[in-house]
C-alpha cells in the first residue's frame, strides 16, 4: 500500500451562512472550534440549512483525493457503530480505501464537523469530535503500517493521554511519516510536541505560512526557510495568495496560484494540496513536479462546494 491516513474520522456537514451568523455565534472566521457538548453543537445546527454530509476529516480527504489519482491507500479513524458510523464508513468504501477499523458500539456518537461557508468562500469550522477524539493505540494497526510505504497524520488528532500513545505507535512503525500541522489553533496548543515532531520524527511536514511560522516563531518567511534547509527534511508550506515552496535541505522549489479561478469554497484546499504534493513524492516525481501537483489538485477543490473531488 502506497499510504495509509490515521486521522480523525469525521462526517463533514457543510451549510452556507452569512457573516453575521459567525459573529452571533463568537466565532473566529476561518479557524476551526473545538465543541465538548453535543447539545451545543445541536443548537447550532437546528438554525440552518444543510448543503451536504460527506465522510470528512482533514487526512480522509487527503486520503480519498489520493485514491482518486489512482493510488493504493488506507485509512484508520475511530467511528461509532451508529448510522453516522455507517454512512461514514460505505463513504471511503466507495471511494476505494480500505478502512482498517472495526467499528463497535462506543459511548460517543461519531464525530461530526460542521463546515460554514460565508459569501467570501471562507470556511469556519465547529468540530464535535465525539468518538474520532478517543482513539488509542488499540485501534491502531501495526501491521497496516508496516505495509505502507508512508504514514499521513493530521495535527487536529494529536492530544495529550490515548491519541498521543495512538499516534506515537504509529510513528515507531512506520515507512515514513507525514503530517499536516492542520490549523494554528492546533500548533499553539501543542507547540513544543509538535517542534520535537518537525525536527525528529516526521519526513515530510505539512503546514500553511501562519502555521510553520507560529511553530518556530519566525518574524519573517525567509526564517521558515532558512530553519528547513538545516534540518534536511521536506516542510511544504502554503502561503495564499503567493503560492506554495517546498524546501528538502538547500532544495527550494516554488509554484504560484492558477489564476482565473472561480473559488466558490476553500473547504479542503489544504487536504488537497496533501493529496496532490504526496502522489508526487510517493511515484517518485520531483519536488517541484509534486508541489505542482499539490496546486492543481487543491485548485480542483476550491471551485466546488466540499472537500471531495
């Protein structure tokens, strides 16, 4: 098997809102909540109008944009045996990814992810994680690993307690590790887990400009740049409007945005990106072949609504 995602196994919710309604609500545009309460997260919901559910997660959506470019994949990602379980588990089947979990009755629902979009095509999102947020090493398989040529993890599962234990048996077993630092929130909470990780564990690192430059504090991007050529590993960086840069040691290769695009929903333009950049790396195209890849592919996504192709 070319990858195998371990991530949060989340049913994407996707519903068009106005600006308004993230204000009533106290939340930040563009960033991602993180909801403990199920009737909170009810309340929020009986208010709007559903576009779309997709089988959802940050590294899901890598994974199935990898199968759809023909590769091998896998995916683990902890589900209730419920009907959210279900629909989530018949969405990867039939996208051709093997679900390597085998879901059970738990005390939490599936996890679910409530996507707003506003008129501007940003995305601000309200996760409750429910049972994705409850993985332990348990659920994952080493063999499956071990079969991979490389790991993809997200930043989102990473927690202190069961996923951390999940996540670093992963690691320990594993081809190659990437990862996506996947949102800023995230890299400040875990700042000093996830620098140990950049500089020692992982070969490939994930992030957009504001997420690789939290990280390492880093006043301006020629900084970034300068700390991934000294570790002489692959940091791949999104930066809007300027395109993306992929650094390995003193190798720097840059891509601008396609331009005339018509964005309707930027829900997944990072997964994407993933998904394109490592179909690259993992059918031994360039660097710069693959950070193309990763452009085209998350150009693809941001003209439609949700993060499936």
């Amino acid at each position: 098997m070319k990858i195998l995602g371990i991530g949060n196994a989340i049913v994407d919710v996707i519903c068009k809102v106005d600006d308004d309604f993230i204000t009533k609500n106290n939340l930040t545009k563009s960033t991602m909540k993180l909801i403990f309460d199920d009737n909170e997260f009810k309340e929020l919901l009986s208010n709007l109008k559903i576009e779309k559910t997709v089988s959802g997660g940050s590294v899901a959506n890598s994974i199935v944009g990898l199968s759809q470019l023909g590769n091998e994949v896998g995916f683990i990602g902890k589900v209730n045996d419920d009907d959210l379980g279900e629909k989530y588990e018949d969405g990867l089947k039939k996208e051709n990814v093997k679900y390597f979990y085998s879901k059970k009755k738990e005390e939490l629902p599936t996890g679910t992810c409530l996507i707003l979009v506003t008129p501007d095509s940003e995305r601000t999102m309200c996760t409750f994680l429910g049972t994705a947020g409850k993985i332990n090493e348990n659920d994952v398989s080493s063999d499956a690993i071990k079969q991979s040529e490389t790991i993809l993890l997200e930043g989102y599962l990473w927690d202190e307690g069961e996923p951390k234990k999940a996540f670093e048996k992963a690691i320990q077993s594993a081809n190659k590790v990437a990862m996506s630092l996947s949102d800023q929130f995230c890299v400040d909470r875990h700042k000093p887990h996830f620098l140990e990780l950049v500089k020692n564990k992982l070969d490939i690192t994930f992030a957009n400009e504001q997420e690789i430059m939290s990280l390492i504090d880093a006043k301006s991007f020629d900084e970034v740049i300068n700390f991934s050529k000294s570790l002489g590993k692959i940091i791949v960086s999104t930066r809007g409007e300027k395109g993306a840069v992929a650094i390995n040691g003193n190798e720097v290769v840059e891509c601008g945005v396609k331009q005339g695009l018509k964005i309707v929903d930027l829900t997944g333009a990072g997964d994407l990106f993933a998904a394109g950049f490592l179909h690259g790396y993992v059918n031994n195209m360039s660097l710069k072949e693959s950070l193309d890849k990763g452009t085209e592919m998350s150009s693809k996504v941001i003209q439609q609504i949700g993060a499936r192709l």
